[in-house]
C-alpha cells in the first residue's frame, strides 16, 4: 500500500532530465552526457543517530541529500540524479510517510536532480539512505595527493553545528568545490562531516604525509567561545559540510584572493608536513586538544 503511494508521488513530481529514466521499471537508465565523469556516493540518516527521532519528516529528507551532496561538492561534481531507500516504523502514519517523499523531491529539485528510483520498507527507527551521482570534467581531487610544503584550507566556518541546528540544513558547497577543481587543482580535497580532528587525517593517512595545524586561524562561528573551548568545538565537533582544502602555496595564494569565495569565505589554516602526524599549533608551540573527532550520539548514553 505505502510502496503504491509512493510509487505514485514520484511518478507524478519527479523531475524528468535528459538521460534519465527516473522510476517506474525494475532499472533506471541513465546516459551521462558524453566525455563528462559520472561520480557517486553514498550516504544515510538514522533516527535517533543523525537527527533527533522525532525530527519532522522534512528535516530527515533534506538532510539526506544535503549530507550526501555535499561529497559532490568535495569532488567538484555538479549533482545530477539521485536514489534512495526508506525504512520507517510502523507508527508513522501515511501522510508522515508522503511529507517525507516530497521533502525529499522537492530537496532533489531544489539541486536540479532528478530522482531516478527509490524503495521503502519498515524498520523500528527511521532509516535512510540516499546514492547520489554527480558530473564532473577533468581531474577529480581525492585524498591521497597532498604533498609536503602544500597549504590546508577550509571553507567558511566551523563548529557547533548540532548545537546551533545547523546540521539539519547543510549547505553543501557545490560552486564553491566545483570552482577550486576546475581554477586551483587541489591536491586533495573533502567534506568535513566529522570534525577536522578527525577528517584531516584520513586525507594524511591517504597522502602519507603530516600536517602543522594553525589554532588560530581556525574560522569559529561567532557564537563559539574564542580559544579552547573554540577550538575544541571546531575541531572535535562535526556536521560542519565544509569543505577542507589542500593546494600548492601558489594556489592557495591565488584562491584566497578570488572575490567568488568571499561570502562563504577561505580560510588557510595549516601546512602538509613531512613528519608523519598532525600537530596542534598556537602562535608555533605544540598544543595538546582532547578532540578526536566526532561521534554521532543521539539516542545514546555513551
Ligand atoms: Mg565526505
């Protein structure tokens, strides 16, 4: 019965793009325009673990593609269709369920994505998950090509994200990513969705290399308390969708001087070491922080 429906809001309001299927077979067809690159990923939202339980249905939606989104920005992609697959409690009444659909078409619209198919099921919390494919020209940055000497950067400010409620409402950083692939070559580049303490190192383990990090320099939001517990915060704390940036000194010159990156803002906040690990720095002494990144929580003691 909620497969019908479902099936039935898509057919009606999805968008319909050129080389796209969109929902109605076993399969959707898709055909990339010719000589682009087709990247995916993949991402989820639980209840009770990414949002709140209880989260409005549009909240759970927009978040998931947002979330999900915002690794095409990381990649320099411009987002171009999406799937995905629900599973909600039983409790949750059909309208619940139909408000979730059209949150979740009118998010893809919003980013001119066409949703090419979907499934859902019941689960005791809400679970869902969202695959989304982007098109991108050109050299894709990952996070295996950071060099000793390169500059690291984020996009425009971090910490208290979950306090502040903006975790439900990223905005994932699609013009600004797709600017630096194709004007500054990073060397390597992602989305910050766990804290810096804990993302940077994944591009460092990649890269094999270390990174000096600038405590100073990092752009907190304004209703962060300045030093430690800052810090702490724009480090420790996830849920950011910003972009973290690694470049040659001659671009990341040039980047931080283009006036497009002005309003979001770009920060450089450290350097790539030869050293083998990541150190906390204020005015160039060694500092000693408890975070280690971000652990999703809700619905949790520990
Ligand atoms: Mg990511």
């Amino acid at each position: 019965m909620r497969e019908n429906h479902l099936h039935r809001i898509f057919q009606d309001s999805s968008p319909r793009l050129k080389g796209v299927s969109g929902p109605g077979d076993d399969c959707a067809v898709l055909i990339p325009p010719a000589g682009r690159k087709l990247l995916q990923t993949v991402d989820q939202v639980i209840g009770g673990v990414h949002v709140e339980l209880d989260a409005e249905p549009q909240l759970y939606a927009q978040k998931l593609l947002r979330r999900t989104i915002s690794d095409l920005a990381a990649a320099g992609a411009t987002p171009w269709a999406a799937s995905w697959t629900i599973a909600t409690p039983p409790q949750w009444s059909a309208a619940r369920v139909r408000a979730l659909a059209k949150a979740f078409l009118a998010s893809a619209a919003e980013f001119k994505m066409a949703v090419a198919g979907g499934d859902c099921s019941q689960a005791s919390v809400p679970v869902l998950t969202c695959t989304a494919l982007g098109l991108a020209n050109g050299r894709i940055p990952g996070r295996a090509g950071a060099k000793p000497g390169d500059v690291v950067l984020v996009s425009g400010k971090l910490g208290g994200a979950v306090r502040s409620g903006r975790h439900l409402c990223p905005e994932p950083r699609l013009a600004m990513g797709k600017a630096l692939v194709e004007d500054y070559s990073p060397h390597a580049m992602m989305d910050l969705s766990d804290g810096l303490a804990s993302d940077l190192p994944r591009i460092l383990t990649a890269s094999d290399c270390g990174a000096d990090l600038d405590l100073e320099h990092l752009p907190l939001h304004a209703e962060l308390p300045p030093e430690r517990a800052g810090w702490e915060s724009a480090v420790g704390e996830g849920e950011d969708y910003e972009l973290l940036i690694v470049c040659s000194g001659r671009s990341a010159k040039r980047a931080l001087q283009d006036c497009r990156f002005r309003g979001i803002g770009l920060t450089a906040v450290g350097r790539i070491t030869d050293l083998g690990k990541l150190r906390w720095l204020h005015r160039g002494k060694v500092k000693r922080l408890k975070s280690r990144g971000w652990d999703y929580h809700w619905g949790s003691e520990t």
